[in-house]
C-alpha cells in the first residue's frame, strides 16, 4: 500500500478521533516501512472488528425485543 492509499485508510478510519488522524497523517513521512506496515495492519483489521461488533451488538439487540 503505498501512502497516499493510507492517507486515505486513516481519514475514513472510524477507530481514530480527528487529533488521531492529525497526530498520524503528520507522523507518517517519519514513520519507517515496518511502522506504516503495522499501522495499515492495525487499521485495516481494526474497521472489520469494528464492524463485526457492532453487527453483533445489533443482533444482541433484537434477541432482547
């Protein structure tokens, strides 16, 4: 994934807050290869947990009604 790609990965990313994004959109051009490779793990597994929990929580929801 090359960095723009990213960029984009962590604007539209609902894991971080809006300093979040700030702190690691400005931190990236220091960031070595295995950095930003672990970050576009954390991110890209992190919004399909993030999902998938909220997929659960939703069908907790109508068990309960």
């Amino acid at each position: 994934m090359d960095l723009s790609q990213l960029q984009a990965l962590i604007q539209k990313s609902t894991l971080l807050t809006n300093d979040e994004r700030v702190y690691w959109l400005q931190s990236l051009s220091t960031m070595k290869q295995q950095h930003v490779a672990k970050l576009e793990a954390i991110l890209s597994e992190g919004e399909t947990i993030h999902v998938e929990e909220k997929v659960h929580q939703y069908f907790n929801t109508l068990h309960l009604v």
